[in-house]
C-alpha cells in the first residue's frame, strides 16, 4: 500500500501507452484507469493541435482517448487554473482529473483560498517543469539558433540543461543557458520559478530521477496526497500500471536536479530583480504607460476574477475611456495581487503590448512575502 | 527599441505621441509643405543618399529644384505648419543620420484632396534617404481595417481585378472573362466609379446610376457629408445592403442581407504588409445568416449563373484567386496555414514570398524610382472668418468605424459612450466654452451639437471629432472634396465655428 512520502518508479501496463506516452506513460496510464474506473468523470489535459508549438487544453470523456494527450509540449504556454474554475462551475457534481504543472496547481490552490474551486474534486496528477517556452520565440530559435526548420521539428524536450530537438534527419540540443544569454529560451517568468515539482498535487511526476534500466521507461512519482496513494494502489490492483520502488541513487539524483533547477531560478530571480531596483518606478511608469486596456492581464490572472465586470465602467481612481489608463489601472492589480501572484506569466505572456507584468507582481511579492507575515487567508470579515 | 528614436507628428497628443522621442503637433494639411522642408534641410547639410539616388532613381533634379526653393525654408514650413524651426532641424537631422528609417503613415496623409501628393512626398524623402528595399526603412501605409490591402488585392476596386490587373487592359479582360465563363461575356474593359464619385454622379446625374448593393459599408456614418450622402441613396431606385447589423445605410435599404460576421466565417485575410492569413471559423453564424460568399453565390444562381458560382468552400474561391492573380500565384491552404504564412508577390509554388519589396529595383519598366517634384496645396476649404478653425477627424481606440459592432459591446460603451469635439484650452476660453458643455459645431454643410472636450493634448486653431458616433455624426460636418487622383476625400481637414447653445 502506498503512502505519502512514498517514491515509485512506475509506468504503463497497455504496450500502445507504453510507446505513445513519455517514460513509460505512466501519468496517461493514471488518468486514463482514473477515468474508466469512475474515480472522475472527466480528464483534463494538453494535446498537440496543429503542430508541437500548439497546444490545446482538451476535456475528455472516453477513457480511449486520454492516449491524445501523452507526451510533453513545453510550448505550450497555458495555465489550466481558471479552466478548471469553469469545468467544476458549470457540472456541479463533475469530478475531474487534472494533469498540473507547477502554476496550474499554485493557480488552483489561490482559487481554492478564495473558495472559487473545491480540490476535493480534483486529482490532480502533478508534472514537474523545468520551464516553458513561447511558441513564436520557439520558432524563431529554431530557425535561428538551431538552423532548423521549425515544421520540421517532431518532438521537442528539455533535458539536462539543453533545449534538444528531434526533427527529420536528426536531433540536436543547444545549453540552455547559451540559449538565454541570447534572449531565446523559457519564459521570463519560467526562468525564475522555484516551484518545479508540484508536491501539493496529488501525485508529483516526472523523469528526475530515473535512473538505471528504468531510465527512459518509467516516471518517477512522488505519492503527495491519501487521494493520490488510493489511485496509485487502485490502478497498480487494476493492472493499470506497474511500479516499484524508486531506488536511493536516483532519489539521490532527483534532488540534485531539483536543486541544480532552484539554483538557476534564484540567479535569475537574482539578476532580473536587481536590474528592476535599479529604476523601479521609472521602469514600471515607462512599461505601463504603453497599456491600452484591453484587460487581458486581468482576465489571464488566477488571482484576478469576477468582480472585474464592475471595474469595466468609471471606478474613482480609474477614469473610463484613457489610453494609457490611469497608472493606479496597474496599481490596483498589483495590490489585489500583492501576496498571491503565483509568477505563472499570463500577464505577460498575453498582453499584446509586451509589457513584463510579470516580472512587476512577481518582484512585489517576493518581496512582501520576505518581510510581512501572515500570509493571505480569506479574512472572516468585510471592512 | 533598440535606441531608435520616433519622431511623431499629429495635430494631436495622442496615445502614441507619449512614445515619442520628439512630438510636432501640426496644423492639418500641411503634410507636404514639411516633407519638402525636411528635403531641403536634409540635401543643405549633404545628408541625402547619394548612391541610391545615383544607382536607384531619376529625376532627382527636379525635385531638388521644388525642395530647395525658399518657400519650404524651415522659417516658411514653420509658418504653414506650426512646428517650430527647431524641432523640424531636430527631425531632419535624426532621419538624415540615423539609417535606416521608416516612415509609418495612416489616414492623416491619404485623406486629403492632395492624399496622392502626400504619399509621393512620402517616397521622395525616403528615396532620397535611401530608405527603402531594406529592413527597418520603407513607406509604410497603415491601413485603415485588418483587410483592407486584402480587399484593394481582390480588386474592390472600380478601376482593377485582383492585384491591380487593370480592368482596360484587353488581355487582361480576355484573361478574366475565359477564366469565369460567363455566356453573355464580363462587364466592358472600362473604368468604373469610385464610391465617392458614385455620391456625387446620385446626386448631380439622377437616373444614371439606379441600384447599389453595399456590403459590410456604413456610408451613411463613414462617408463624408452625410446630407449629402443621404440624398444620394435616396436618389436610388433599389438599395441592397449585406451587414451583420442594421446599420444607419441598412435602414435606408429595400433588401437588408444578413452577413456573417468575421468570427463566423472561413477565409484569409491580408495585413499591410502583405502578409495573407488563414481566418478560421469559430462558430455559426446565427439565424440566417450566411457567409459573403455564399450569399454571392445563392444570389447569382438565382440569376441564372450558378455554373459561375459553383464555390463550397471559402478554399475553393481562394484557389481560383490564387489561379488568376500573379502575386498570389503560389499560395494555397496549406501553405498559408503556416504560422508565419506567406507575403505577396509569391508568384510560384516553390516561391518563399516577399516580406520587403523594392530590395533591389522598383516596379517602374526601368526598375527606377521616379522622383516627383510637388508643390504644397492648402486643403480644398481653410479656416476664414466665418470658419475660423480647421476641423479633423479619426478614430479613438475603444471604437472601430461606424460603431456598429464597437458601440453594441457594453464594455467599450462603457470606456466611450458617445463623441465629442476636442479644442484648445485658450480656443475654449475665447469661445467661452467650458469643458464637457455641449457645444454647436458648423461648417458650410451642416451642424451638429457635441460635448466639448477642452485639452490640451490639440492643438490651438485645430478642433477633433471622432467619427463613430451618430448621434454627434463628424461627417456631417466634413468636406466632400476629393483628390483628383485616387477619389479620397478630405476627412482630415475642413473648416469649422463653435456656437454655444443658448437655452430658448
């Protein structure tokens, strides 16, 4: 019987799982036991669109379709959070299964806090993430570093510190961080994210840390939750999928990745936060200033919802009708936000002003988690 | 940006003068006047492009010859246009030492009864910069909807098919008239009306023209002097309108087709700069709605032309469009359906398309740019003592057009309820004209009452009003006159009083 704190490597049963899903499918294997046996009523994961630069979030209802969804595509730049809001709003009794990377789960723990979703609900099978990338910059840094054409391109993964491709008649990787120094590579908000393995899922997944003949053929999965040691038992007693225990090298080696990741997100945490102090009013005046309130910022953020339906006419500080608002447009989003901005980067990634909110609410609550506490609970009042 | 400086110049501090480096508030239509003094400042200094003009371009004498005379000294251009001596020193040093350049240019050039002198200046100075053919330089029209260098490309035109092919060309005709088939033959190889000439022929020429079919056009918001303009529909016999909306034109109609809207259809659409993209269908468009296309179609058919109108797919016509149009000759479905898609000429399949024109000749039969001497011309009507103000007009951001989808989104309704008319703060105060009073705006071919909006962000002597809004309609007030060339007319500059209203 599993329990939390318990390590497994594990993966597919089903030979088709085994080859179509990465390091032996065990997470489409999970969702997909999940789903037939009842446990949920729906999945929710990514799957290829048009091309690997296209990732569509899908809910599937047909255990036989969950396969659609195996491997990863880290230009997909999506945050799931508010999806899931939507799902659970509209089928009130639903249960859903969630593949979650680690803002989709932050996300929904923010949601959670403020009562907007009920995680009881929710399996939540956690990936751990060492970043994404845009997919407009993806292609350009193919075409450009990689001298690759970008349709061309049939897999794309991140290992061992380089962005590596597979593509017809070969495969190629470039170090991340060369990739970086030049403007390419993850997000903004990626390269500074210290939450890379999602251990408030239910189940934490990912490929750190196999090692031996498992490597390549099995997921490394870290048991989090009571719900997520039953389905791990569940679906081991099904046949769904198989494990055994993670061997102590490669807990070894998973926590030197961990922290060899959390080492790079505090040098750019670092490095993009001290160029911000250095003008920290006049970079923010400057940057907003091009706003033209479309509200995509505000749409985008899992901490910013609703209420906003109000906020779209005349408020006091926030004139209607002003190109660039008001600064106190910005302000106000800032300070709503100021201990729960999760760094997730839709902000940023959306507005089509390019203006790096982000890195603004990131920088405000970093530093106000560094000096104030108690952090946000819903207060019991209203003044 | 990388260090590059912008240098902005509008009658009004808008949203994008914020950005720039230097802002040259101007009076309306004296566009020409500065680029000819911004020539001749560059040329005294010796900034001019020498091997360019030398290698990519004739008549730069004759040019030279306009630009230097004395009437475009920088003290003369500074009294034609209000722009101090030294911000426009300050713009001709930094566009004649800083290489490349572009220039960006919206409907504040094109629409003036000298919109084709404006653009032409526009291409001497960058000719003469040796601007173009090169990344980070060129004239760049901005135009004024997503689609419009898309449907100008089909040839909604009265004067050309799809990619200016002209209409009098006879092997051209012939071309056209064997690909479509028609038993009784295509219209005659000879040049149509433009919209706003068809207004003036309604008007002056009852009986000439008889039925009009307008599709997804608000002339009775858009189109300048709107009394006119309803005078002209109301000369018709039978008017056709195909909207999404029952606009201010589609209440005039006999027949009112209803159109799908862009979320509701399948096609492409073409960008300013040429590039074509793929538009996918969201959803069904509602009621009887239909697409363009097969509205078109269900329409001939009903003529006796279904054979001609075959089409079942928005795909299909795009091959045909692709078939009969040379710069579109190597495009399809499936290569546009790449993210980057593909810019015009694309003349064959195996073809990568052509993000920049002009890179190493110009489309003259020589391959020569042509420079054109031009002279400056005041608009068609200047401020006077009855109409002491020049009025302009545009658009605001939280609006699009005639209002008729923008105006029913209760969230831009809410950032914009309804128009007004900028004035200077000292205009107002010899006016006696208080902020957000509702004021009589009059010009010789109408008046309409509109809140004012004191601001400093205009110019003094220059009053705005943006178009969108019918109930304080701007082009009541505007200029029917038109440039001789292109048919455009002067949205941008007429003239103007301010009444106060006084209670009865």
């Amino acid at each position: 019987m599993a329990a939390i704190g318990d390590m497994f490597y594990t993966w597919a049963a089903d030979a088709d799982v085994l080859k179509k899903g990465e390091c032996g499918g065990a997470i489409t294997a999970l969702q997909q036991y999940a789903l037939s046996s009842g446990m949920v009523d729906a999945v929710l994961a990514v799957r290829k669109g048009a091309d690997i630069y296209d990732a569509v979030p899908t809910f599937i209802t047909n255990p036989a379709e969950v396969a659609e969804t195996a491997g990863s595509l880290h230009c997909g730049t999506l945050l799931l959070s508010k999806l899931v809001k939507d799902y659970l709003d509209s089928n009130k009794t639903a249960r859903l299964g969630v593949t979650v990377k680690g803002c989709d789960t932050m996300g929904l723990i923010e949601l959670a806090k403020r009562d907007a979703v009920d995680l009881d609900r929710l399996i939540l099978l956690g990936v751990n993430c060492g970043g994404s990338v845009s997919p407009v910059l993806a292609r350009k840094m193919i075409r450009e570093k990689f001298e690759v054409d970008p349709d061309l391109v049939h897999k794309e993964e991140i290992d061992k510190g380089q962005f590596i491709i597979e593509y017809e008649g070969g495969h190629k990787g470039i170090k991340i961080d060369d990739l970086e120094d030049e403007g390419y590579g993850r997000r903004s908000n990626c390269r500074r994210c210290l939450y890379k393995v999602p251990r408030q899922a239910d189940l934490a997944c990912g490929n750190w840390g196999v090692i031996g003949d498992k490597a390549g053929k099995a997921t490394f999965v870290e048991v989090c939750s009571k719900k997520g040691a039953n389905l791990l038992d569940a679906a081991v007693k099904a046949g769904a999928v198989k494990t055994e225990p993670a061997i102590p090298k490669g807990i070894e080696i998973r926590g030197k990745v961990e922290g060899a990741m959390l080492n790079l997100g505090n040098k750019w945490r670092k490095k993009n936060f001290e160029a911000l102090a250095s003008d920290l009013w006049g970079t923010i005046g400057r940057e907003t200033g091009r706003c033209i309130k479309c509200y995509s910022c505000i749409e985008n953020c899992p901490v910013c919802f609703p209420a906003a339906e109000d906020l779209k006419g005349k408020s006091r500080m926030v004139i209607s009708g002003e190109v660039p608002p008001n600064p106190m447009f910005h302000l106000r989003r800032f300070a709503h936000i100021s201990d729960s901005c999760i760094n997730c980067g839709q902000c940023e990634e959306l507005c089509p002003m390019d203006i790096p909110l982000a890195l603004f609410s990131h920088a405000i609550r970093t530093e106000g988690d560094s000096a104030f506490e108690p952090k946000l609970g819903k207060a019991p009042y209203t003044n | 940006m990388n260090g590059a400086k912008v240098i902005y110049a509008d009658p009004r501090y808008t949203a994008t003068a914020r950005q720039a480096d230097l802002y040259m508030p101007f009076v309306s239509g004296s566009d020409v006047a500065i680029l000819n003094g911004l020539m001749q400042e560059i040329i005294k200094n010796g900034w001019e492009d020498k091997e360019f003009i030398a290698k990519r371009t004739k008549d730069y004498e004759k040019l030279k010859e306009v630009v230097m005379k004395d009437a475009y000294s920088l003290e003369n251009v500074s009294k034609i246009s209000g722009i101090p001596v030294e911000s426009l020193k300050t713009a001709a040093e930094w566009l004649g030492t800083t290489k490349p350049g572009a220039i960006l240019y919206s409907m504040g050039i094109t629409q003036h009864t000298v919109g084709v002198d404006n653009v032409k200046s526009v291409a001497n100075i960058q000719m003469l910069l040796g601007n173009l053919g090169k990344p980070g330089s060129g004239v760049n029209a901005l135009r004024g909807q997503n689609n419009v260098q898309g449907a100008c490309d089909m040839g909604a035109l009265p004067v050309v098919f799809t990619a200016y092919q002209k209409v009098t060309d006879a092997a051209v005709h012939k071309k056209f008239a064997d690909a479509w088939g028609f038993p009784d033959g295509i219209c005659e190889p000879k040049n149509g009306y433009e919209v706003t000439v068809m207004m003036d022929v309604l008007t002056d020429n009852p009986g000439e023209l008889k039925c009009m079919y307008i599709m997804g056009e608000n002339p009775m918001l858009s189109d300048p002097d709107l009394n006119h303009v309803r005078h002209a529909l109301e000369s018709l016999e039978f008017l056709v309108v195909q909207d999404i909306f029952l606009t201010e034109t589609a209440e005039m109609a006999d027949v009112v087709l209803p159109a799908a809207c862009y979320a509701e259809r399948n096609g492409t659409q073409t960008s300013t700069e040429r590039r074509v993209q793929m538009w996918r269908k969201a959803q069904d468009p509602p009621g009887e709605a239909k697409e363009d296309w097969q509205i078109i179609s269900e329409l001939a058919a009903k003529m006796g032309y279904a054979k001609q109108f075959p089409y079942q797919s928005a795909e299909e016509i795009f091959t045909e469009v692709a078939a009969v149009t040379p710069s579109y000759h190597g495009m399809n479905y499936e290569r546009l359906s790449k993210p980057e898609a593909l810019h015009w000429p694309c003349p064959t399949l195996e073809h990568p398309g052509t993000p920049i024109l002009h890179k190493e000749k110009f489309s003259h039969p020589d391959g020569l740019g042509i420079f054109t001497p031009i002279e400056w011309k005041p608009p068609a009507e200047v401020p006077d003592a009855e109409y002491p103000f020049v009025l302009t007009t545009g658009r605001v951001l939280w609006h699009w057009h005639t209002g008729s989808m923008t105006r029913r989104s209760a969230t831009l309704d809410a950032e914009v309820p309804t128009g007004w008319i900028e004035i200077n703060p000292e205009d107002a105060k010899a006016l006696g004209i208080k902020d957000k009073e509702k004021v009589r705006a009059v010009t010789r071919r109408g008046s309409v009452e509109v809140p004012a909006k004191v601001t400093k962000d205009i110019m003094k002597g220059i009053m705005f009003m943006p178009f969108h809004f019918a109930e304080c309609a701007a082009n009541i007030l505007t200029n029917n006159a038109l440039d001789p060339i292109a048919k455009i007319p002067e949205f941008k500059a007429c003239a103007v009083k301010v009444e106060k209203i006084m209670e009865a």
